[in-house]
C-alpha cells in the first residue's frame, strides 16, 4: 500500500478552530510565509510541524491532509 499527501486541509482545520494563519504563526516556530506554502500546496508540513500545529490546534495531526491510498486491499 502506498500513501500520498492530498490537499491541505490546514485552512479548514483553523476555521473550524476559530484560529487565523497568523495566530498559529504566533504560537508556532513557522512563520506566517511557511504556513501559507502548506496551506497552497508548496510545501509538505514535516511530521513534527504536523504534531506541534495540532497540539497548538487541539486536534489530530492527520486531520491536515487528505490522505491518498493506493493499492489498499480491504480484508473481507
């Protein structure tokens, strides 16, 4: 099986938080420029960038993207 990012999900994420690019920006060690190239698909969030936002956030740090499965068999 093979797992690919999908879209970002972060901009969705900090509506439904209540929370602007640049509060997360303030309460993070990335910058305003940085989350934006997540949020537009410049740039991959690394997995510690995932863990802290959603820390920060107060949600799971799978909840950023759309995940992409290939060559997913399910059991029956």
């Amino acid at each position: 099986m093979k797992i690919e990012f999908g879209r970002c999900l972060l901009r969705e994420v900090l509506r439904r938080a209540g929370m602007k690019q640049i509060d997360l920006a303030e309460r993070s060690s990335k910058t305003e420029t940085q989350i934006s190239d997540y949020i537009n698909g410049r740039k991959y969030m690394s997995y510690r960038t995932a863990i802290e936002f959603s820390i920060i956030i107060g949600c799971h740090a799978e909840e950023f993207y759309d995940w992409e499965y290939q060559g997913f068999k399910k059991e029956e």
